[in-house]
C-alpha cells in the first residue's frame, strides 16, 4: 500500500520522499485538488514496476475464506520463555503463550 500525503507535505520534504521511493521502489500518492498523483520508480524502458504482473486466479484452490479460519495453534513451539520485546500476557495454563 503506497503512502498517502499532501502536495504540502511533499513540498517540504520533496527530496526524502524521492530518494524514499527510490530506495524502496514503493509509490507515494500525492493528494492535489481532490486529485490523486502517484508518485512511483519507472523501470528501463518506461515501465513501472508492477506493469508486468499477470494475474494468476489458479494459484489459490478453494474458497480464500477457508484461510481466515485456519488454526494454527498446534504449529507453535513454547520455549518456556517470554521475547522481552512483546507486550502480550503471560502464558496460560498448558504452558502456552496467552489464553
């Protein structure tokens, strides 16, 4: 999903913002007058990055709802260890991360 500014903001950082997009190939949408402007890294030959994408409907068999509701709770291995970088609870009663 490409950021979303205002030509303002665009204005007063014009030049991080393109060595951004540069650097990352990712587009910026520029809102100007109720329009939007993307701003986005063209490959050799005048192409844009994405242009080439085809679509591949065949990739996924079956229903894509079926993915929301996969668990994969039995795929976790507990460490006995909490990461001090997380902000979740502690583990619950089997020894497993939250309840």
């Amino acid at each position: 999903m490409s950021e979303r500014l205002s030509a303002s903001k665009l204005r007063e950082n014009v030049y991080r913002i393109l060595d951004d997009v540069i650097e990352t190939g990712q587009p910026v949408e520029v809102l100007r007058r109720g329009q939007v402007i993307s701003v986005a890294p063209v490959l050799a030959g005048g192409r844009r990055r994405l242009a080439g994408m085809v679509v591949h409907p065949e990739a996924l068999v079956g229903d894509p709802q079926d993915l929301v509701h996969v668990d994969w709770s039995g795929e976790w291995v507990w460490s006995g260890q909490w990461d001090q970088s997380s902000e979740r609870g502690q583990p619950g009663e089997r020894g497993q991360p939250g309840e």
